[in-house]
C-alpha cells in the first residue's frame, strides 16, 4: 500500500511523527507559518500570514491517493 500526498499550492508542509507509535506519520500543508518564540503573538504579524478582507474567500485542496 502506498499513498500520495498532494500539496500543490500550498507554500509550506510540516511533517511530524509522535515518538512510540511506530509507523506514524503527520502531513501538514500550510498556507502561513507559527508565531516565532520571539514574536509578539500577533496573529496579523506571523510570517507568510494569507489575511483576507471582508468578502474576500479562499479556497484549498488537500489531496490524498491510496493505492494498493
């Protein structure tokens, strides 16, 4: 069994697993990036924040393919 993973679009994917479970494994696309340890804890000053203003919209597609 294998999977495919599509992030096209997407500028960032953060991957991460969980120490004692094997075999696990997380996929994240992200369209912005977490506050820096340093940061002001802005929501509106994260790096590569997508802000949209009223009446704007925004879609995304995160595909996943199995195969046997």
């Amino acid at each position: 069994t294998a999977l495919e993973v599509g992030t096209k679009g997407f500028p960032f994917v953060l991957l991460w697993s969980k120490p004692g479970i094997p075999g696990f494994l997380c996929i994240e696309p992200w369209h912005g990036l977490p506050d820096r340890v340093d940061g002001d804890h802005d929501l509106f000053t994260r790096p590569a924040l997508k802000v949209l203003q009223p009446g704007e919209s925004f879609t995304a597609t995160h595909e996943l393919t199995l195969f046997p």
